[in-house]
C-alpha cells in the first residue's frame, strides 16, 4: 500500500504547489516511514485537504545544504528560508512530482487516523489513504517528473 503523510500548509504555500511555483516543501522533522504521497491540508480559513502530491524524492541534511540542492523551487525567500531554521540543526525536504486537486476537499473530520492538524505530519492509515486517492481530481500539469529530475541534476 501506498505511504501517505498528512502535512499542514497555510494557503499562500497551498497554492505555490498548485502553481508549480513551490517544488520542494520543507520539515524540520521527517517520517522515518518511506513516504510515496503528501495530503495537503491548507490551514486557516480553508481547513481541509486540498490536494494530494507525489513524493518523488526526500532527503534530510543541513539547513544550508538543502537550501543549495533546492532553493530554485522553494517558493520562498531564502530569508523566510532561514527563520523558520533558525534553530535547527538539520532541514528535510519533499520534492514534489505530480499533483492532484481535489474536486471536493476533505474535512478532516471524515478521516479515521488524523483528526487534527498536525504540527509536523500524521501518517494516513489505508482506509484514509485509499479514500483520498479515490476521490475525483483535476491533475494539474504545471510540474512533473521530467522538470523536477532537470532541476535536480541542473
């Protein structure tokens, strides 16, 4: 079965992966699970699930090394960059691949295994993974596999 992790996201950053703007989210704590599939909640006023991604790389090293591999695709300064690290010792990241908008968003009240949001991410159990990949999408196009590889080896 897939691995999907819930993660929180205020709107502005929502709509920078829906955009293709925003190719790379960024945690200060990773899950130590293999993670295929990100489910977007956009945080206050919207407050569901908004999206659902494709995981096509992670990795987790120094702040300043992950900025250097990925501030091409950030969707954010490198000074916004540094506060949200200021304190941390390491920095991960999600490359992001292929990314699906919901045509109904989900309340998180209709899932079994996260029913707040979370601080970090909250994994989905196959029930609710299975419920969010069934839903209908638009895919958006704006990035894909091919572009993400290119800004990687670039």
């Amino acid at each position: 079965m897939k691995k999907t992790v819930l993660i929180s996201i205020h709107p502005e950053h929502v709509t920078n992966i829906l955009i293709g703007k925003k190719i790379f989210e960024y945690r200060k704590v990773m899950p130590k699970q293999n993670v295929t599939h990100l489910a977007l909640y956009a945080t206050s006023p919207v407050k569901k699930i908004v999206a659902l991604t494709e995981v096509i790389n992670l990795e987790v090293d120094t702040p300043s090394e992950i900025w250097i591999k990925t501030g091409h695709g950030s969707g954010i300064t490198h000074e916004f960059y540094n506060n949200y690290f200021s304190k941390s010792v390491q920095a991960g990241y999600f490359a992001i691949g292929k990314v699906y908008i919901l045509k109904d968003p989900i309340a998180l009240s209709k899932l079994s295994s996260c029913k707040v949001p979370p601080q970090s991410f909250c994994y989905l159990n196959d029930a609710d993974t299975k419920s969010v990949m069934n839903k209908d999408y638009f895919e958006s196009t704006y990035c894909n596999l091919t572009e993400i590889r290119n800004l990687l080896t670039s």
